[in-house]
C-alpha cells in the first residue's frame, strides 16, 4: 500500500476489535442463526490466522467464503477492504468500507478507515465529512482533528482547518508539526505576520533549540528578505555555533546575495568536519542541491562536493547510490551507471542499487543489460516478479517474442494472487506478446483476465481497443473501451489516436477526423504513425491532396512500411496488414 498513507496503514495493522461480523437482517430461527454465527465466526478466524501467518492468497479466499455465508459482515468486509488496498483497488475498498460502516454504524476502525481512503483519494468533502462526525462522536481522540484539518484545507475551507488544528493544539500543546501546518495555512490565506508567529512561537518556548530560528531565517530568505534571514542566522549560530544546518542555510544566504564562492566554502566546511557523521553531511549537500535547483545556479558545484564526500566514505552504498541519482538529473548516465554497478558489485543484496541500475538501462533502451540485471537480480531475489515482469519488456523490446512470453508467465506463476495490479500488467504484456506472434484470440484472452484483474488498466484498454480495431472485431467493444482511457486521460494523444481510429474502421470518419486532429494537436513528439492515420482519414474525407502531403511527412518523419510507400506511389489509400501496422 505504498500510495497509503501511514495513517492508513496504521488502522489496518492494529485491525479491528472482531466483530463477530454482524447478523444478517432477517433470521427465521435462533437456532439457524446460531449455527451461522458460529460457521462465521470458524471462518472468520481462520482467515486471521492465515493474514497472520502472512499467508495472504489463502487468507483472501477465507474472507471471500466468510462473505458468502453473510453478505453484512462488516469484519469480514473490513478485512477484504484491506486486500483490495493492496491489490490497487481503492475505489472496491470504499465500496467494502462504506458496506461495512452501514453494518456496524458504531465501529470507529471502520469508520477511520472509511475516512482515511476518502482523504487518500482526494474525496476531501467525503473525508473531511467523515473526520468531523468522528471527532464529535470522539471527543476524547483529538488526534481525528489533524486529519480534519488537512481534510478541510484541501478541500479550500482554510479557516475552518486553522480552527481544527487550534482545538488539537489546546488538547496536546504545542508542537512542531501543528505549528509548521499553522503556518503554511496562514500562507495560503495570505497572513505572512501570523504564519510567521507561529513559528516564533515555537522559538520562544525552545530557546535553546537553534532549529527553529534557523527555520524562520530560512523562511524570510523565501521571500527574499536576506537582511532579516541574516539576522535569525546570526541568533542561531551564537545559539549553537557547531549546528550543521546553520553551515547549509549561509550557503543558501550566500548564493542569494551573490556570493557562490562564499556558498561553496560554507558546504565544503560541513562535509569535511570530522565531527559530522555521513548521514548529516549527506542530508546537508542534499538541502544544498535542492538551493542550487530552485535556484537555477548551475550544478556543477554539487559533483565536487559529492566527490568530496565520496573520498571521505568510499564504502557508503547510499551515498554512491544519490551521487548516481544526481548524475541522472544532469544525464550524465554513463558516470551514473558507474556508481550503481559499484554499489551492486560492493553489496550483491541492496536490491534498490539493483532497481536503479535496472531503471537507467530500461531509460537508456540497453536491453542485453536490462536481460542481464535481471537475470541476476533472479538468482539474488527469486520471489520477486517485478524482474520477471521487466526482462519480458526487454525481450519484447528485441522482439523475442517467445521469450518474452516465457517471462511474463513465469512471473504470473510466483506472483502472489493478492497483487492484482502487476497480475494485469503481465497478463496485459502477454496479451501484446500474443497479438505480435499472430495469436489474436489468445492476446484478447489474455487481456480479458487483464481487466478482471484491473478493469482500469488503461494500457490494456488501449492496446485491446486498437488490436480489435485491426482485426475488425468487436468494435462497438473497443470503442466503450478507448473511450474510457479518452474519459481517465482526456489529453493523451495515443488514446485519442485509438479513439480516431476505431471510428475510422468502423466507417464514422468526422468523428474520427476530429479526434485525429486532437491527437495531432496535443503530440509533443511528431509522431509519424499519428500523422500517417490523418493521411487515411483525410483520404476517406475526400481531401486526397492533403491526405498525400500526410503520407509524404509520416515517411520523412521515420516511418518506414510497404503499404506507405504504396499508398504514397499509387496517391490511393491501401489498407495495412494487422501485423504490419
């Protein structure tokens, strides 16, 4: 659940009270009502049991029965919602959740739940709702009042998220996180002075703690007042002379006033203070960097202080690993795929230096590299399907279709039943195998289970939309289907080339003109299979002069087929082959 937040998480982990998953509306007999509670409850707890074994696909399929046996029961609905979040099925959570809250109206886990997946989603009015009928029910968790406010200041009720934040601060006291939330509203509505007070509040009541006047120099260099960003600087440094922070936020004063060798000296102090571990002289140069990019001045300064730190702690993988990163954002890859392979080769197990190194070759289009790390990320990490899932897009990249086919079934084989999301990634990749290898009945199959798994993957709608489109099938099918990627993603102008083209088949060439030219329009690549698809339809519009003029600027922007180049030689519209286009 890695798009939740910990709230979230939180809720689940911990679990709910059981319920003894609420009764059915209506039972003929005590006896028969008893006999089904207990079957329920045996189930039930079954399930448990399996979850916390961390035997999740047959825990699912426990919940599933339990849910057969009674349709209202909201633990099991609750449990079920939790799966869901990790199969990336929010919105069937939601559905779960809400069942669940309308069977047991008084359950604050479910209710909590409820409202942390509307906050998660960005349904702010439904959370913030939420949040505020459990904060009156719950007087005595002032925590909901957090949550609330944040709920309120999305939804543009900033006031009424001050106010929130207010009543969380009279029951606990003061903090640094309510005060920094204090003060970014009072930014939002436009009140620099009490933005400003919060955080000299703060101060006032830690006058020991350098961090906070810092902080309010830091915010006042923000806003381009270095004179009084000087001044809290100044109280900090003669507060605490040795604060590592002080080092990074003069170097950021220094590059606003002008000074970049001043700024560059301040950091070269820091990170070859002995007294400083890596970790706080890799958070500092990370703070600076982030100066230097809102900045605009230029990075180069970064690559030498890095090498500063990388000479003081040749052994740190981290550090070779967020050197690599930078090197990418100046795309300087070369030298960044040099720190990722010594990171592997120095620890064969950081799997994250191997996904970084898997991420620039797939970006780099090194496929035998690609094929190569994943191989070996095989031996190292045998369970995981992701390796499986990428070394097919290599091989599908290369055109070995076969085996490309092999890893993406592999990886459907050892992929956990519960992760719904990447099961209909690879059932969508092989269903594009399949139609590459002539095998069109078994690609729509295979993209059948790809939306029983996610019916919003809005790459397998396209792709399935437009093979049909090829193949003449089902076209009031693909037309449902690429209008719903049109509905999620209204400017992509791939979905809307399907679009256009699945009207173009089926014979409707305005409607298929006019979303044509929409693709065209909002294409930032020139893409030549877009430009060659207008030729078509102006062609069959009647506009065969500028039809030509397309086909001739398809050809000179890359495209190469037989049926272009006849279609060009003869100035008649040919229909392509399925496989050639």
């Amino acid at each position: 659940m890695k798009y939740l937040s910990c709230t979230l998480v939180l809720f689940f982990y911990f679990g709910m009270t059981p319920l003894h998953a609420a009764q059915p509306h209506s039972v003929p007999q005590e006896t028969s009502r008893t006999s089904t509670q207990r079957k329920l409850d045996y189930f039930f707890y079954e399930g448990v049991i399996l979850k916390n074994a961390e035997k999740y696909d047959a825990a699912y399929e426990i919940f599933k029965h339990c849910l057969e046996i009674d349709s209202t029961a909201s633990a099991v609905l609750y449990e079920l919602a939790f799966f869901l979040l990790e199969a990336n099925e929010p919105e069937k959570a939601v559905t779960y959740l809400r069942k669940a809250v309308t069977y047991s109206p008084d359950n604050f886990s479910c209710k909590s739940a409820l409202a942390a997946i509307y906050l998660n989603l960005g349904m702010y009015g439904e959370a913030s709702e939420a949040y505020g009928e459990l904060a009156k029910a719950y007087p005595g968790k002032v925590e909901l009042n957090y949550y609330l406010a944040e709920a309120l200041a999305q939804k543009g009720e900033i006031g009424e998220a001050v106010r929130s934040l207010n009543v969380l601060e009279e029951n606990i006291g003061m903090s640094e996180a309510l005060s920094m939330q204090k003060f970014k509203l009072y930014m939002t509505l436009e009140q620099p002075e009490k933005a400003f007070d919060e955080l000299k509040k703060l101060a006032a009541k830690y006058p020991a703690d350098a961090r906070y006047l810092i902080l309010i120099g830091d915010l006042y260099l923000e806003r381009q007042d270095t004179k009084r960003a000087l001044e809290y600087y100044q109280k900090a440094h003669a507060l605490d002379p040795e604060n590592p922070y002080y080092t990074v936020s003069m170097a950021g004063y220094y590059e606003a006033t002008g000074h970049p060798e001043a700024a560059e000296e301040q950091i070269r102090s820091a990170l070859t203070n002995e007294k400083l571990d890596v970790e706080i002289k890799v958070g500092i140069l990370t703070r600076y960097i982030q100066q230097l990019q809102q900045s605009g001045n230029g990075m180069k300064t970064a690559n030498t202080l890095f090498q500063t730190l990388l000479e003081q702690h040749p052994e740190d993988i981290e550090l070779k690993l967020i050197y690599g990163t930078l090197l990418e954002f100046q795309g300087n890859r070369d030298d960044a795929r040099f720190q990722y392979q010594l990171a592997t080769e120095m620890e064969p197990g950081h799997e994250k230096a191997w996904q970084q190194l898997l991420n620039l070759s797939l970006q780099m289009q090194d496929m035998d590299e690609a094929i190569r790390i994943c191989n070996k990320c095989h031996e190292l990490f045998p369970d995981v399907a992701e390796y499986y899932y990428f070394q097919g897009i290599a091989y599908y990249q290369q055109k070995h279709y076969q085996e490309a086919l092999d890893a993406f079934q592999y990886g459907l084989k050892i992929l956990p039943e519960t992760n719904r999301q990447l099961r209909s990634d690879l059932y969508g990749q092989i269903g594009d195998v399949r139609f590459q290898m002539k095998q069109p009945d078994a690609a729509f199959a295979a993209y059948e289970e790809a939306l029983i798994c996610n019916e919003r993957n809005i790459v397998v709608l396209n792709n399935y939309s437009y093979f049909l489109s090829l193949e003449k099938r089902d076209l009031d099918k693909a037309e449902r289907m690429s209008a719903q990627c049109i509905k999620i993603e209204p400017n992509n102008s791939t979905y809307l080339d399907t679009y256009a083209w699945v009207f173009f088949v089926k014979g409707n060439y305005i409607l298929a003109k006019m979303y044509i030219e929409s693709a065209l329009e909002k294409d930032k690549t020139g893409n030549p299979e877009l430009i060659d698809h207008y030729g078509d339809i102006l062609y069959m519009t009647g506009d065969k002069e500028k039809a030509l003029q397309q086909w001739l600027k398809a050809k000179a922007s890359g495209k190469e087929s037989k049926t272009l180049e006849r279609k060009i030689a003869e100035q008649i519209y040919i229909e392509a082959p399925a496989d050639e286009d």
